[in-house]
C-alpha cells in the first residue's frame, strides 16, 4: 500500500469499490436463498447486532457464540422472537466455521479477538462482519487485510456511520468547495466513564471458559470487574473504541488516507484505578497541508453523546457539548458533524449557520449493505482496509504515548514506524498459544 | 376472580375485578367523622381474607382514590394515612385507614368519592449484614464490585413477581390511550393481555389462564410507573441480593441466634444446582423444569429463598432500580441492573452474582419485576 496524499486516495477509494466483484470465487447466494450466520460474541453490541440481523428476511441466525453461557438468554430471546427459529448456542466458534452452511461470522467479541476471530472465518470461507476497533496491534490488521484478499472474503467492519445518506451529502458539500480548502479536521470524542474496579481473584465461575476468554491474550487469574478494557494486553482502549467512528467518518468526509506521522500527549490524568491506557488522549496527524486533531478524554461528565431523541431526528445537538463530533475547518467555513446521527450543519466565514442537513444513525442501511455485498460479491461500505486505516490513527495514538510522547514517522508501505525500533517493536504483540495469529494466513 | 367493594359515601356498589394475585379485600367503607381539634377525617375499613398474613409476611396495602366518578384515579400518599390498616399489615381480619387532611384534597364534594383498595403479598427482610457478590466456587460478576459483606436497614419485598393479573388491572386505569402496553403481550406463552378498543379507550383483559403468570415486555420505565401507582419501588441490587441469600443472621442480628446456615449460598435454597439429582428448583433453561416459557408465580414453593420469596432465580429477569454506568447516554438515563436470571437462563445464569445490563427501554420476554417497600 503506497503512501499518497489525501486526494490521491480519495480518487483510489471510489475506483476500489468496483474490484472486488469479479474476485470472488465462492458460490453466491441465491437470491431465494437466505444468508446463513453466527454470531461470535453476544455481549451488548453482539447482541444488539444478532437481533437486526435476526430481523431481516433475507438472513437467519443459525448460532450465538459466547464464552460466557450467562450471556445466552437475551440474545436468544431476541433473535427467537425475530425470526422465529431457535438458533444453535455454541461456546466455542469454531463450530460455526465448521458448518458448510453458514455463511458469515459477525465478530462481536473483545478486541483482542478481533484478528483471529476474522482470520480463522477467512480461512474457513466465511464472510465476516467484524466490530471495531478492527485490530488489537497493526500488524494483525494487515494480517486480517491479507486473508480478506487471499480468500476473497466480503469483509464489513462495523462502523455504521459510513452507510448513513447524510454522510455523502457533506461529501459531495465539501467536495463542491463550500467550505474552502481544508486544513484543520477536529476529531472529538468526550465521555464520562466509571473508573476500573478490580475484584479479588476468584475461582472461575460456572459456565465461563475463562482460558478462551483469554485466548490471544495472557492467561490471567480471574476476577471479577470490567478490569480489562483499559489494559493494552486486552484492548485498543476506551477512547479507540470509540474515536475509531468519528476518525472513520473524518477520512470519508476530507478524502484522506494513511497518516505519514503522529504526536500524542496526554496520558492517564483522571483515574488512579490502575489503568495502563490514557483517559486524556490529543493526537496531531499530518496530511501534507492538512492537520488532523484528534482530541479525547473520558472524565468530562458535561459532554454528552447525542441523545436518543435527536439521533434519528430532524434536529441537531449542542454542538460545543456534543461528545461525538467531528469539526472540518476551512478557509471559507466550517461545518459540525455529528456521528450518531444529528446530522451536520455548516457556517460561513462569518460564522453563520448557512446550511444544516439532518442524519439517521447507519446501522439498518450498514448492515443491509453488507448482506447485500455478501450475495452479490462487492465491496463493501466499510471495508476491512478502511476499517483498517481508521483503526491505525488509534494505534499510532497509543504507540506515541507508549514511546514517551515521541512524535513518530510511519511509512504507509512497509507499516513501519521510520527510523524508530523502540516504536517498531509495538507494532505487533505477543500471543498466547495456540491462539496466534499466523504469519502466512 | 375475586370481588372487590367500592364505597362512594353513603352507596354501596359492588365492583368485580379480574385480577388474581392482589389479596381478597372486601367490605370496603368510608365514612366522613368531624374531630374535635383535628379537623375531618375519613375512615376506610376493609376485610382482609387471607389466613397466612404475618409479620414475616405480611401484606403491603394502598389506596387508591377518584373524585369525578372513575374517570380519574390518584394514590393516597402513604404519610397521609394512618391506622393498621395500611401500608404494612400484618394479620388478616377487618382493618381501618384513617384518611387526614382530606380539606387540602379539593373534594367538589366528600359524597363524590371512590375508592379502591388493593393488597399485595410481601415478605420482611430484617435490618443487618448479609454477604453480598461472593459465592464458593466462583461468583461471577463482571460488571460490579462491592464489599463482601454489606448492611442494610428493614424493608419489604414482594413475595411474587409482579402477576399479568396485577398489570392488566393497572393498564385498564392508566392504559386508555395505549401507555404501558406492548403488542407482545398477547404472546400467550410469555405474558398473556389482551388490548382491545380504540384509543384513548383502550380496554385490557387478561387471556385464559394466564392471570398468574409473571408480565413481561415491560420497559424499566414501566415497571416504575407500574409501582409508582401501587407506592412502592424496586428494589436495588443490594435489596434483591439479600433477598436472595438472606441475612447473615436470619432475624437481623446475632442477638436472636438465627444464624443463617449458607450466607454465601449459590441459590435461593442452597448450593444444589437447579436440576441436580432431577428434582428441578425453578424455572430455568429448557422443558426439563415442566415450562418451556414462563411459569406461573410461585411454582416453586419449596425452593423459595430463606425469607420465603418465590422466583428470584429463573422465571423472568428481575429490574432493579440501580444504573451500572454514568449518564453520558442522555435522555435515556444510564444502564440498568437486571438480576435472577429467567426461563431462559443457563443454571449459572440463576445465581446469586449474575446480573445483565440492559438499557432502560428494553421490553423482553424475558424480563419483569417486583416491588420493594421500607418505611
């Protein structure tokens, strides 16, 4: 993947969306057919994603996978009451790729069992739909990349926003120069978290593979607590499960690709708690004459996501107070975009409003999209290389704070960081067998 | 079906109400009495037909009451009454509600009121310590952490979970226009109420056979509403665990020598599992326990918890009043703390530590409540 400037790529991501549709050489799904899938973790969002799927026509949930058997009923409630068919309860997910029948594996598990997860369903000739942050380390991302390709996969990764039509209206609105030329992108993401709390360590319970639960990452001794989310052995981190939307919807919105350097400040400031990944998180990116600022903290209880009320409505949030935003500033104006939904509105160098268009939040059209993709073999909305590239900006974010707040080069081409082996050995983490994943996919 | 009394002063009307799990109440007066000093007052007595009210389980009692002939009805605030007739009595028999400061009300006319009053079976939970998210062999409790052992004051809790019976009475008063109601409630395997009419005159009816059964597809702001009605609220997180497990001395404290045998007990009665040996203990998972969806309050009888509450494992998930995260998801408030498990439930899904989150407007087949109640 070469470096190039943003218009470069912005040009090369259009043309790519009519590659893939001669690839594929897996049988297609008749279109009386319906698309067979597994969901592989059904935690909050696992959950939620089984119950639209289940909803859709066209698709049956054949399994739920979990490790946890307690996580079981309200997803099976749901997908049950949906489509009106039992689905199989595995724990292991291994048996869903097992099956000739499925076709995709929807991958909602932890971060850190992103890359195998969607590696191992490649693999098996399964499309996949994979939630992010896409990667727990770059070079798996590549790696997951590479097994999209080799296997011709339909990959969709699971940032919604880039299906809502109120995206492309900013496009197309900054595209046609409405804002002027574009140098500032302001990526926000502000939240209220509760601290870490740890419990003792405690035999495992009944019912939880806690070794599987683990699996890439080190085996610890069970406790208790949402521990693990702040811990680079287990995640990419708060802000990154986050920001990785709003970084995705900057890109789409300014035509920009791989970042060429990073500089990171901030650190852990709020939480005493233990936590090894930073709460407070600013991050410059350089596009030749394009800054990107990603700015995050997870302490700020007077900045709120966009309620509930507006997300799929005609109005627009308190911008200022708005947690999940994006600010595109250019010499002529600027617009506020929000991601979940709210639409955008933009104002002029005077700073009147002279536009607003309102959203919807993308997950029906996103996931239509993607079964869509899946039967008629074509790229889809948010491909594992976008996903890919927008999970990038939060690793060189974390590998930045890791070094010591060093502002770092990174070459595109050979995804390695120049001229800085400190930075290089964060490129890849270390993995417990036998859950590894492998160099030649 | 039971009967129940309404007495606008001076005329007796007799009132039938479909509703099952609210205690027999009957002979419903009210009589207007001048005092001296104190101003008027009424005075509402009732039969109260239940042969098993006690202090340990005794019956939670409110009143409910309208001035423009049905057409709307509001709570009497509990510190607005006295005498042993409400809210917690304790012995069945004939009881008497004094009804004071009835001037700041705003009767058009004293003769225009009606009344309703209904009863709901609950259990007393002691004051004192109890072991809370612990258990041999591994409490698994991913989303919270808290002190081993915990204290708590007295307080009441339903005995059952909260009956499709009890609910289609409460949707018929507040339900006209459609509040509260579901359309899967017509799922006659997993509620059971029917709706029928137009708006704003919706009509509720219970289906055949299901008066018992606990509601589900109620939200957590329907639960609250629900027991904002009756004056009571659910429980939290430490009130529901310690119903569960009981208190590590059965009677409050270690004066009244009631130790309790399994403080850290897995399950409501014990550390078997909920089908071990094939005797099944409550309603989880599978056909196994005789219900492949939910079962009838009080199924279980014998494997209530120490206090003699039924269902607190399996059946139907249980809302609580406590949030698990901050309020950065505005306007629907935070994530809530559902407990017990449901028919659905794997056995370790029915422990005493497994708890699911769920966002606030959920309604599911899977998940109801009950109330609680302390002075």
């Amino acid at each position: 993947m070469a470096a190039m400037g943003r218009r470069e790529f912005f040009k090369s991501s259009i043309g790519a969306a009519a590659a893939l549709s001669a690839v594929s050489t897996r049988r297609s799904v008749a279109s009386t057919d319906k698309v067979i899938l597994g969901v592989m973790g059904v935690g909050g969002r696992g959950t939620q994603l089984a119950g639209w799927f289940a909803q859709m026509p066209d698709v049956e949930v054949a399994y739920l996978c979990d490790v946890n058997e307690r996580r079981f009923d309200r997803a099976l409630e749901m997908v049950e009451t949906s489509q009106g068919k039992t689905p199989e309860l595995v724990k292991d997910f291994r048996r869903i790729l097992d099956d000739k029948n499925v076709d995709v594996l929807v991958n909602a598990t932890l971060d850190h069992w992103h890359a195998l997860g969607s590696i191992l369903a490649c693999q098996a000739g399964k499309d996949v739909y994979v939630e992010k942050p896409l990667s727990h380390c770059i070079w798996e991302g590549r790696k997951m990349i590479e097994a999209a390709r080799k296997y011709e996969r339909v990959v969709q990764v699971g940032t919604q926003t880039r299906s809502s039509a109120y995206v492309q209206k900013g496009i197309e609105y900054i595209k046609a120069g409405n804002l002027g030329e574009i140098h500032l992108v302001r990526v926000n993401n502000f939240m209220e978290k509760p601290g870490r709390k740890k419990g003792p360590v405690e035999p495992v319970p009944d019912g939880l593979d806690w070794d599987m639960w683990c699996g890439p990452a080190p085996l610890v001794p069970y406790s208790p607590g949402q521990w693990w989310m702040d811990l680079w052995d287990f995640s990419t981190g708060s802000i990154a499960n986050e920001i990785v939307h709003q970084l995705d919807l900057a890109r789409m919105l300014v035509g920009i690709g791989y970042p060429t350097s990073v500089y990171q400040a901030g650190g852990v400031h709020f939480f005493h708690d233990g936590r090894e990944i930073p709460d407070t998180q600013l991050a410059t990116f350089e596009f030749g004459d394009l800054t990107l600022m990603m700015e995050a903290a997870i302490w700020t209880p007077y900045i709120k996501k966009i309620p509930h009320s507006i997300r799929d409505s005609d109005n627009f949030p308190n911008w200022p107070f708005t947690s999940t935003k994006v600010e595109i500033c250019g010499s002529e104006g600027m617009m506020n975009f929000g991601r979940q939904g709210g639409g955008w509105q933009a104002y002029d160098k005077h700073g009147e409003l002279v536009h607003s268009e309102p959203g919807r939040q993308g997950d029906p059209d996103h996931l239509r999209n993607f079964i869509d993709c899946v039967r008629e073999r074509k790229t889809p909305a948010a491909d594992m290389e976008e996903g890919h590239i927008s999970t990038l900006f939060c690793h060189l974010a974390n590998i930045s704070y890791r070094v010591g707040h060093r502002k770092l080069k990174f070459d595109p081409q050979s995804h390695t960081f120049v001229g800085d082996e400190e930075a290089n050995r964060f490129l890849k983490r270390d993995y417990r067998q036998p859950w590894v994943v492998p160099d030649k996919v | 079906m039971r009967r129940s009394l309404f007495f606008i002063l001076g005329i007796l009307t007799v009132y039938e109400i479909s509703y099952a799990q609210w205690l027999g109440i009957s002979g419903v007066t009210a009589s207007l009495e001048k005092t001296e000093l104190g101003g008027p007052r009424i005075v509402i007595e009732y039969d109260l037909h239940e042969d098993e009210i006690t202090p340990e389980s005794p019956a939670y009692v409110f009143v409910r009451f309208s001035k423009d002939s049905g057409a709307t009805w509001s709570l009497i605030p509990h510190n607005y009454l006295s005498g042993q007739g409400s809210p917690i009595v304790e012995s069945g028999g004939h009881k008497g509600i004094l009804w004071w400061g009835i001037e700041e009300t705003g009767f058009p006319s004293i003769d225009q009121i009606q009344f309703q009053v209904r009863g709901i079976r609950m259990v007393r939970i002691p004051a004192g310590e109890f072991t809370m998210k612990s258990t041999p062999g591994g409490g698994y409790d991913s989303k919270r952490i808290g002190n081993r052992v915990s204290s708590l004051p007295g307080f009441y809790m339903a005995k059952c979970e909260t009956a499709v019976s009890m609910y289609a009475d409460y949707l018929n008063e507040v339900g006209g226009n459609g509040a509260g109601w579901n359309s899967q409630m017509s799922d006659t395997l997993r509620c059971g109420i029917e709706q029928t009419g137009s708006s704003p005159a919706y009509s509720y009816k219970v289906m055949p056979g299901r008066e018992n059964y606990p509601v589900t597809f109620v939200s957590w702001y329907d639960a609250v509403a629900f027991l904002d009605w009756c004056g009571l609220h659910l429980p939290s997180e430490a009130q529901w665990e310690k119903a569960y497990r009981g208190g590590r001395f059965l009677e409050g404290d270690s004066l009244k020598q009631q130790p309790n045998p399994l403080p850290e007990r897995k399950f409501p009665w014990g550390n078997e599992s909920p089908g071990e040996g094939e005797v099944f203990r409550c309603n989880g998972r599978g056909e196994e326990d005789g219900f492949a969806h939910t079962a009838p309050v009080e199924s279980f009888p014998e494997y209530s918890s120490t206090y003699g509450i039924c269902d607190l494992a399996g059946n139907v998930a249980e809302w609580t009043i406590d949030w698990y995260t901050t309020t950065y998801h505005v306007d629907l408030d935070g994530i809530r703390m559902v407990r017990g498990g449901s028919w659905r439930s794997f056995p370790s899904g029915l422990d005493a530590i497994s708890g699911a989150t769920s966002l606030p407007l959920r309604e599911s087949g899977i998940m109801g409540f009950r109330g609680a109640f302390e002075f």
